[in-house]
C-alpha cells in the first residue's frame, strides 16, 4: 500500500501538548503486548531495542504494552512485564532511555487483568467484580487455551488495595524515566470488567449504575494523578468490545457515554483513549463514532483515536473531523516500524502479516 501523493498529511505531523508533555506529532504506537520480558517480569534488552525502533521510525510517542502493576492478581500473561517492585523498575530505565535517545517519548500502560487473566505466578486463583467467568476463550498467542476460569469477587478492601497499587506503581514508572501512565480501562481487563453489565453484578457503590460501574477506573485514575502530581501525563484508554468479547455494546449508548467520559474526565486525565475495530465507524447503530463521543462529553481532553488507522487516508480524515486529537497504530506499526517516516516520505507501507504474532506472540525479529 503507497499513501496516495494528494493525500495532506500534515494534520499528522502537528506537535501536541498532554498535560505538560509535548509530542513532535500525532502519531502514537498502541500498546500491545509482547510477552517478551524474563519469566520474573524485567524487561529485557531485546524489548529495549524493539521499542527503540519505533522511536526511530518518528512516532512521537509509544505506549507500551500492558504492564502488570501489583504482586498479587494482576499479572494476565507469563513473560509480561511488570512495574510491581524496584527490580521490574530497573529494568525499564534502558528501555526509557533508549526511546528518549531516539527522540521520542513514552507512557507505560498499567493493566491489571483480573478475570481475564491466563497467566499469573503469583496466584492460581482470579479475581474479578463479581463470580462471573468472561466470555470466550483464552489466546493461544498467549499460550491460553480453554475458557476462562470464574474468578472471586473482590472485597471492598480489595478495591482500595488495587486503588493504591496502582498509584505506587505509577509513582515507580515515573521514577524510572516514563513521560507518564496509561491506566487500562478498556478490552475486558480488570477496570473494565467493573464497567461491563454482564461481567459486574455488584450491589455495593462500584455495580448497577453505569456511574457505579466506572467508579473504579475513575478512582484510579484520581488516585494515580494524586500520586504522580500535575506533571506527569494520566491517559485512560476505553472501549466497548474486549479482547474475549469483541461485538459488546453498552447497553446505554449515548448516555453511557456521556457518564463515563465524563467520570474520566473529572478524574483528571490528560487524555481519553478509544479503541475500536474500526475507530471511525458509528459506535453503534445510528451513532457516532466511540472518539466522537470521548471528545464531545470528555470535558476538551485530548482523544487518542485507534483501530484501523494503519491506512494514513483514514488516520488524516478522523483527525480532520475534529473528533481525535491524535492516533495509535498497532498492527500497521508492528509492519511499519518507521510507519511515521514512511508516510510523510510517501514510502510504501507494508501490511501486517498475522505470522509475525504465531505461534506465540513474542518479540522474534528483533536484532541486538
Ligand atoms: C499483539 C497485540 C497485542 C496487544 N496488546 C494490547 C495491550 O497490551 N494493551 C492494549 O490496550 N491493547 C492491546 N492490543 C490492542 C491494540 O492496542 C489495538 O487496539 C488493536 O491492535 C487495534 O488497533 P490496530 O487496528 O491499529 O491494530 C494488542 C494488539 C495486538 C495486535
């Protein structure tokens, strides 16, 4: 695929200012995990190097792959890294460093996988809003297979706990270099098995409501801007379908929208991202598109837009309608490590061979 010559990009190559972070464009690499660390969660000088490329290749900003923040439930994957304790910390400066030398800069996502965790070293049970199991199977490319098993319902010590291991782990990437955190509120992990109607039966103030069910992640969120003070960046990511559960829809449309937008929103966030199949069609039947609705009720918080935006005509267009300040590229960036580059140099883009992720999804193709 070669971007079309009459194709204005340059709406892409604007810099943008999150929080007190300004990003040389708007190009971002979604966060995708890799499971590359060693088996204890340290990052690896592989990955260093895997993530230095993008960096090279002019995104302005990379998130990294969901990172596990406690030493207790939240690990979803084996060999996924962690920011748990000061050694997983360390490990993550040369990573930092690395993508700082090559110009660009970089937000750790905090994911904590609760139910839908296939792999955890710390404990063989799981854990979740209610005794509820997530639909769907578990990723082979994650060596999962079967269906997921029904986790216990938290406690609401529990939830104060996963508040403020969150913050510490927050507070440990920003030692270690990070530009900021991404709280994963999205694909069915933990934060937003809270936000889902089926996966949250709860009858305390974190169920029912849908201004109950995104309390969680809204108190995280709060609670990690807390703890890192005003200048490191807060992103929240957001989506309706889940990694095990790809057509869901909230049940409230518009309205849900309006509640949890806003909710992250008031939470302090310096941006809102949205992730969908396809981030520019309709959220649901009749609707506008998830990116549409994060800006229109996230209070004039930048939105990071993603799904299929690999393609640059449809990147350039949904920035164009205003709906998104920036995008994150995911599998195009896996095929495309220099996909900022390539675009404004209307170099042809390769597209994304599924191989690359088979049989496992691990780092391969990484030269040190
Ligand atoms: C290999 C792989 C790993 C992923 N891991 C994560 C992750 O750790 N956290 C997350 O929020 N999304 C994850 N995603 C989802 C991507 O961030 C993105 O939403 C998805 O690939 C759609 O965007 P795209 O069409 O640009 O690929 C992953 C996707 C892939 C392909």
């Amino acid at each position: 695929m070669s971007t079309d010559p009459n194709l204005n990009t340059d709406l892409l190559y604007q810099p943008i200012t999150l929080g007190a972070v300004r990003l040389d464009n708007r190009i971002a690499v979604a966060p995708m995990t890799r499971t590359s660390a060693h088996p204890d969660g340290r990052a690896t000088d592989e990955m260093a190097r895997y993530y230095e490329r993008f960096a090279e290749g002019g995104f302005a900003l990379l998130i990294t792959e969901g990172t596990y923040p406690d030493e207790a439930w939240s690990q979803g994957y084996l060999d996924q890294p962690g920011i748990a304790n000061d050694e997983q910390a360390a490990a993550w400066r040369p990573v930092v460093e690395r993508v700082h030398g090559a110009g660009a800069r970089i937000v750790m996502q905090l994911m904590h996988a609760g139910a839908q965790t296939q792999g955890n070293r710390f404990k063989t049970d799981t854990v979740g809003p209610s005794a509820v199991a997530p639909r769907g199977e578990q990723l082979g490319i994650y060596r999962g297979s079967g269906p997921f098993p029904t986790p216990r319902a938290m406690s609401a010590q529990e939830i104060r706990e996963v508040i403020a291991l969150f913050s510490r782990a927050a507070e440990r990437a920003r030692d270690a270099g990070f530009d900021g955190v991404e709280v994963h509120g999205a694909n069915g992990y933990l934060l937003d098995q809270f936000l889902t109607d089926y996966m949250n039966v709860r009858t305390d103030d974190y169920g029912g409501s849908t201004g109950n069910r995104v309390r969680l992640a809204a108190e995280v969120c709060a609670a990690v801007r807390r703890a890192v003070g005003p200048d490191f960046v807060v992103g929240v990511r957001v989506s309706q379908g889940k990694v095990s559960d790809y057509t869901y829809k909230w049940a409230g449309r518009e309205d849900d929208a309006r509640i949890i937008f806003g909710a992250l929103a008031q939470a302090g966030v310096d941006y809102i991202h949205t992730t969908e199949h396809h981030a520019s069609e309709p959220a649901w039947e009749g609707g506008q598109s998830l990116a549409h609705y994060a800006k229109q009720f996230g209070g004039g918080v930048p939105v990071m837009a993603n799904g299929g935006l690999g393609s640059p005509k449809i990147a350039v267009r949904l920035l164009e309608s205003g709906c998104a300040d920036l995008v994150s590229i995911g599998k195009s960036a896996l095929a495309n490590r220099a996909w900022p580059k390539q675009v404004r140099e209307r170099r042809p883009l390769e597209n994304f061979d599924a191989q690359l992720l088979q049989p496992l999804a691990n780092v391969k193709d990484v030269e040190l």
